[in-house]
C-alpha cells in the first residue's frame, strides 16, 4: 500500500502561513496630532491680521465725495488752496 502525499504537512509551512495572515490583519496604528485652542486662536489672529495687511487703505465713498465736491467750480477757493498747501508742506515737515 502507497500513500501519497496531498499537501503540505510541514508544521513549519503552516506555522509561517498563519503568522504572515496574523501580520496582515495588525494594522499599525496612525501618527497623529492635536492642536491646542491657543495654537487655535493665535492661527485665526494672523489669519485675520493678512486680511487686514491686504485690504485697502482707501476708502472709495471719501473719493466718491472729493471728487463731486471737484466738479463744483467754486469749492476751490483761496482757503481750500492754502488749506491744501498747508497740508502738504506739514506732511513734508517743510
């Protein structure tokens, strides 16, 4: 009588199979972080801060106003000239 061998009876084959199908099932745990609510706040204050860096100086409804009261050819009289004059000259330090 034969008996013919159907598969692996290596206790060393089977013992390697199942540990590989153990490691593929350990997930490995993520890195992660956590962010404190100062680190929180102080990130939304420079947010805000670029905004304000970014935003215009210029506020258009004073242009709006200059540039009617301009269009009026008695607005500009001596006193709105030397009022003008004496403006510049301060902003110069002359």
């Amino acid at each position: 009588m034969s008996i013919e061998r159907l598969g692996p009876i290596d206790p060393v084959s089977t013992y390697n199979k199942n540990q590989k199908a153990n490691k593929v099932e350990s997930k490995t745990p993520r890195d992660s972080i956590s962010v404190s609510n100062e680190a929180k706040s102080k990130a939304e204050f420079l947010k805000i801060s670029d905004e304000v860096q970014q935003a215009s100086d210029v506020r258009e409804e004073k242009i709006a106003e200059v540039r009617e009261k301009l269009k009026d050819p008695s607005y500009i009289n001596d006193r709105i000239l030397a009022d003008v004059a004496d403006r510049i000259l301060d902003v110069f330090d002359l």
